[in-house]
C-alpha cells in the first residue's frame, strides 16, 4: 500500500500522466502556432497574388484601353471596375491615370481624386505589392501599369482588405483548431492508458518507494543465508542470489537463462518447473548435500513462476554419517555385550558341571575368532575410524545373517583420505549392499581394499539382484531424492549420491557394473586423476 509520502509526491502512474499531458500539449500548441503563422503568411500570400491577378486582367482588358481614350474614362470603367470587383471578391478595383487621378472607386464621391499609396516601380513598367491603409482601412494592394504598345498610360490598383483576409485566415485557424483538439484528445488518451496500465504495473507506487523498495529487497534478498531462485513461468531465471549462486555454482549471467540450461541434476530441475510444491526434499548438486524447496508463484490468480529456496546440508550430512556409524558401534557393542553376557554365563556352567577343559576351549575359541576377525581389519584398513566401521558392519551383518568378508590392504603412500570421507564412501555402499541381499537364499557382501602408488580402490560386491543397465547409468547422477525425514526410496537415497560427490572431491570416480557374486559391483577410484 502507497505510503503518505508516496501519495503526496504522486505515483510514478501519475507523474508520467502529467508529463505525458504537459509534452502532448506542448507539441500541440507548437503545431498550432506554426500552422497559424503559416496560414498568416499563405493568405496574404494567396490575396496578394489575387490582387495582381485581377490587377492585370483589368490591365490587359481591351475595354480599359478604350475607355482611356475616351474623353471621361470613368463612364466606362466605373461600371467595368464595379463588376470585376464584384466578380472577383476583391473590395476595391482603382483605375487611375498616371498622375494618380482616380477614374474609379468603390466610393463614387472619391473618384477624380488622387490615389492614396505607393505606386512603387508601377509607373516604369513593374509590378508593385504592399501592405497599407488606405482609405477602405488596411489592405493588400497590387499596383500594375497599363500598356498602349510600349507605353504606359494608366495605372490599376487592386486591393483586399486586411478583414477579408483575417476573415479567411480565422476559416482556416478553425480547421487547424478542430485537428489539434482532436490530436491533443487523443493524446491524452493515450496517455491515460499508458498510465492506467504502468499503476497496476507499478501498483501505484512513487519512485521513491520503488527505489527503496528494489534496495531492500536487494539487500535482503543477497544477504539471507538460504539460496533463493525465482523463475518465471517459461523456467527462465529471474533472480538467484548470492547463496543460489554458490551452492549450485551458477554462471554470472545466469539471470535470462533457462534452467534446463544450468546443468543442475534432473530431479532439481522437475521440481523447481514443477506445477506442485515440494518441501525438504534432498538433492546433491556438486559437492553440496542441498535441501530444497519449491512452490509455484501466483498473483492476481495468475502463474508467475516458482519459488526455489536451497538450504546447504553437507555438513550436516557428514557429522550425520559418522553419527550414524558411532551409532551402528554402539549397537555392535550392546549386542556383543549381550553376546559376552551369554558366553560367560555358558563358561560359567561348564565350570560347574565340572568340566574346566571344556570351558576353556569355547571361551578361547571365542577370543581367536573374534581377534581373527579384528586383525585381519586392521591390517586391512590402518585408519581407526574406518577399522571400527568395517567390524560394526560385519557385526551387523552377522545378526542379520548375512556374510560380510573384508579383504586387501591400504599399502603405504597411497592417497591420504580424510577418515570422514571413506567413512562416507565404505559405509553408504556396504549399507546399500546389505539392504540389496536382504531376503536373497544367498547373503553375501564382500570389501575388498586395495591401492597402488598415489591410488586407492574400493570394491564393494553382493549377491543381491543387481542393477539394470540404465539404472548403473543413472543412479549417481539422479541422487534419487527422499524427504528429509524419511528413508531413502527403494534402498538407494542420497547415500550413492554422497559416494560419487566424495570420490569426485579427492580426483576419483565410481563405477558400477556386474558382481561375480551375482548382483552389483561398486568400484571407487581415488585419486586416479588427482
């Protein structure tokens, strides 16, 4: 809603309005006034040369030459004078002899007396046209010489009053009034349209508030912590701020672009183009673990676009990873204390039926198998963490009832991965392949470790049904999105998603093919291309 302020000083609706008006008028009056002085200028141009067109007919005319030589040429040329005059629409027809002797006169009583005005250049033989107020008043007057052969021997003047003239020039003005009345009325029209149309634009707002309003919004918009796209409704982007920018590592002019030109994963895509709202989905766009937001753009009941809002979760995503493996420990332990209670309790029994030897072998045996299994861990995995994670998950998969075997070993001087990272990769692909042999006859998993020079390769294989040939193709690529709260969708979440980010980030690559085991094969690659 327009401020007091905004109101007071006007609306930029109605400030172009007043301009508009004010420039339409100003054209408008311009126009008038250079079509008033040339009309000024063209009828007394046109009564001028009238006036020397009736002048020289009448000079010309055999019966002006005749009456000449009469002995009283105004019985003649008076009613001659008065006709042409009549004709022609002229107010005076004046035939005089050479010393300015009138021989005729609109008014009779002044006729034998002399000519008022200049004759000009009339007498030699010229044409002679001026402007003077004679004694009918103000006229435009034409003085030209009448010829017997070569010599001059009278003088007609013709003259039109300067009333007869402003009279047609009033005509004329009245015309040039009507068209620009009409012009000025549908310029401001138009003018009144346009600005109808800018105030709904603009909703009625001052330049004031508009510009205060675009500097908040600028400054809001670029200093909030969430990632924010608008797109219109054709997908074409129309504002991405600072965070947008960065966590999906967008060009600088991305603003005018579509977003299927981006390059963001698929699922982002659909979502933000999408005609439903998606709320805390998760996607992984780069080395960003993204929750992402959408919702469709109304206004006026009409579709503007969509509303994306991107909230970094990689880190959040790590700690939850290695949160999720101390958790897994934990459980291991519990069972395995669990596990210790029994056996104790069966030593225990053994020694008090009397029965030491057999005692000591079950609790001995026990111990080899279990040190067995952590030696051949740790020598395969020097990282603590990693060793750790690796004996929870063959924990895991023994209460499961699935076979989990560890095998290979990190050779000295292979690529140093932080532990949060293999972490991530070992534990989302052994997880995924504990899910996929899940209620299969044959439960198997096998981790293999392994790396030469500044290499190092995990492989992860199961016998559980496999991957179709497009879903090898796609399933890192795609990060199949899940609700933040909920489990991932047909056992592959973000988990694969977060592996191929981390090989990614230490120079590697996944890849997925058959398994000897029957199912899928993961191979992870660090630092192959580093």
């Amino acid at each position: 809603m327009p401020s007091i302020r905004g109101l007071r000083e006007g609306s930029v609706a109605r400030q172009m309005l007043q301009l508009q008006v004010l420039v339409v008028l100003a054209l408008v009056v311009a126009a008038v006034a250079l079509a008033a002085y040339d009309a000024r200028r063209d009828v007394r141009a046109d009564a001028a040369d009238r006036a020397v067109a009736v002048a020289r007919t009448v000079a010309d005319s055999p019966t002006t030459l005749s009456a000449l030589a009469s002995t009283d040429p105004s019985v003649r040329l008076q009613p001659y004078a008065e006709r042409v005059r009549v004709d022609t629409g002229v107010d005076f027809v004046v035939v005089m002899d050479l010393d300015r002797t009138r021989f005729t006169h609109p008014e009779p009583d002044r006729i034998g007396k002399p000519f008022v005005g200049d004759l000009g250049d009339a007498p030699e033989g010229g044409t002679f046209t001026q402007e003077y107020r004679g004694t009918l008043g103000p006229s435009v007057r034409s003085v030209v010489p009448v010829f017997a052969g070569n010599q001059v021997v009278a003088l007609v003047s013709v003259g039109i009053t300067v009333d007869r003239v402003d009279d047609q020039l009033r005509q004329d003005l009245l015309l040039v009034g009507i068209c620009a009345a009409v012009v000025l009325g549908v310029g401001v029209l138009g003018a009144w349209l346009v600005s109808r149309r800018l105030r709904r634009q603009t909703h009625g707002m001052g330049e004031r508030e508009m510009a205060r309003m675009y500097e908040y919004y600028s400054a809001v918009l670029h200093a909030v912590r969430e990632g924010l796209l608008l797109l219109d409704s054709e997908g074409i982007v129309q504002l991405a701020n600072d965070e947008a920018r960065r966590l999906l590592s967008l060009p600088e002019d991305v603003v005018g672009r579509s977003v299927h030109e981006l390059g963001l994963p698929p699922g982002l895509v659909a979502a933000a183009v999408g005609d439903t709202a998606q709320s805390d989905d998760i996607y992984v766009a780069d080395d960003h673990v993204l929750v992402v937001s959408s919702a469709p753009a109304t206004w006026a009941d009409r579709d503007v676009g969509a509303v994306v809002t991107l909230r970094d979760h990689t880190d959040l995503q790590a700690v939850t990873g290695e949160l999720d493996v101390v958790r897994g420990l934990t459980d291991t332990l519990r069972a395995q204390t669990h596990e210790a209670s029994n056996r104790l309790h069966t030593v225990v029994s053994l020694i008090e039926m009397g029965r030491p030897a057999e005692a000591v072998d079950f609790a001995t045996e026990e111990l080899q198998l279990a040190q067995m299994l952590t030696d051949r861990v740790v020598s395969a995995v020097g990282e603590p963490v990693v060793a750790a994670l690796l004996l929870g998950k063959t924990s895991e998969a023994a209460e499961r009832g699935i076979s989990l075997s560890v095998d290979g070993e990190v050779p000295p001087g292979a690529v140093d991965v932080p532990a949060r990272d293999l972490v991530t990769i070992l534990g989302n692909l052994i997880d995924n392949a504990l899910d996929a042999v899940a209620g299969r006859d044959a439960r198997r998993v096998a981790v293999t470790v392994g790396g030469s020079g500044a290499q190092l390769k995990i492989i992860v294989e199961d016998s559980g049904p496999g991957l179709s040939d497009d879903d090898a193709r796609h399933v890192l690529e795609r990060g199949w999105t899940t609700k933040a709260t909920s489990d991932a969708e047909g056992g592959h979440g973000v988990g694969l998603a977060l592996v191929g980010q981390a090989a990614r980030r230490h120079g590697g690559s996944v890849e997925i093919g058959p398994s000897s085991l029957g199912g899928a094969a993961f191979v992870v690659t660090l630092g192959g291309t580093s």
